[in-house]
C-alpha cells in the first residue's frame, strides 16, 4: 500500500547559521587547504608557498589576507640583511585547532587517492614515526568508531524554519 510520506523533521529547522557551512565559507577552496598545508609543514613565507605550489602571484596573496582576516594565521615582519621588511604567515590558535582537519583529510586523500607506489608524504609521531590518524571521541571519551553511532540533536543556536509547510514525496 502507497501511503502519504512525511517529511523528515529536519526540514522544520533552519540551516542558515549552520558551522559548517560558515566553516567551508573560509575553508572550502582548494588553494586555502594548500596553502594551510604549506604552513603546517613549515612553509611560512610567500615566495616558498609560491614556489612550492605553483598558486597563482594573486591568489595566494587573495588567500593568505582571507585567512589573516578569519584569524587563522597571523603575520609577522622579518628582514633580511639589506632587504626590505616582508612578512611571514603563523598559525594561530584558531589555525592550530584545524591540524586534525588536516590529519583527516590527508589520510582520506592517502587512503582513495594516492598513487599506486603510496602517498607523498605522511605524517608521523615524532618520538615513534607512526602514522598519525584522527579518533572520534565523545566528550565522556568513549571511542565513537561507526558513524552509525552518531545522532545529530539541536543545538543552542537552533533556529525553527519559518516555512514549514508540509511537502509531500513521492516516487
């Protein structure tokens, strides 16, 4: 028998102040995740990331001032001798908060999408040259390790729809 469906109830709550779309509005670029990688691995100073990338003169620079305006990264002047004052690019706390990002989008990358030989480049404990991979904990530190066993609730900032009519499905 073919019944009315209803709606899922997620269509009653507005996604318009949602994390992470704000999130994906400064990060979901393709240079940006490059040029945040260039700084995990040391890279600080323009030239370098541009050499080492190959990003386009103005859209590292488009890149660099976005992530300096969303206090991802800082700059900081340095000389060299006889030579004008440039600046360089630091994480700051917020920067430095994104790094199990990083993890986990490179091991997906090394997991789908590396070359038959391996990966370029791993990342590795320092004291013990293991592999680093992100874990998901919950906040009374169980191991969460099937996304089966992860339930989206409201939050605080949840805001109800203005329009929520009905909408019927069908197939």
């Amino acid at each position: 028998m073919v019944g009315k469906v209803t709606k899922p109830s997620a269509l009653d709550w507005d996604v318009d102040n949602c994390t992470i779309s704000r999130a994906m509005e400064i990060l979901g670029e393709k240079w940006t995740m490059v040029v945040l990688r260039e700084v995990f691995t040391g890279l600080r100073r323009f030239d370098d990331m541009r050499v080492r990338t190959r990003i386009p003169r103005q859209v590292l620079a488009n890149r660099l001032s976005a992530l300096v305006e969303h206090g991802v990264l800082r700059r900081e002047p340095y000389q060299e001798p006889g030579a004008r004052v440039r600046h360089e690019y630091r994480l700051t706390e917020k920067g430095f908060d994104l790094y199990p990002v990083l993890i986990a989008l490179a091991g997906w990358g090394n997991r789908y999408l590396a070359d038959p030989e391996g990966p370029p480049i791993q990342l590795v404990h320092r004291d013990c040259a293991a592999e680093l991979h992100v874990e998901i904990y919950c906040a009374e530190e169980h191991p969460v390790t099937e996304h089966r066993d992860v339930l989206p609730r409201l939050g605080p900032g949840a805001r109800r729809r203005e329009d929520t009519t009905a909408t019927e499905h069908s197939d």
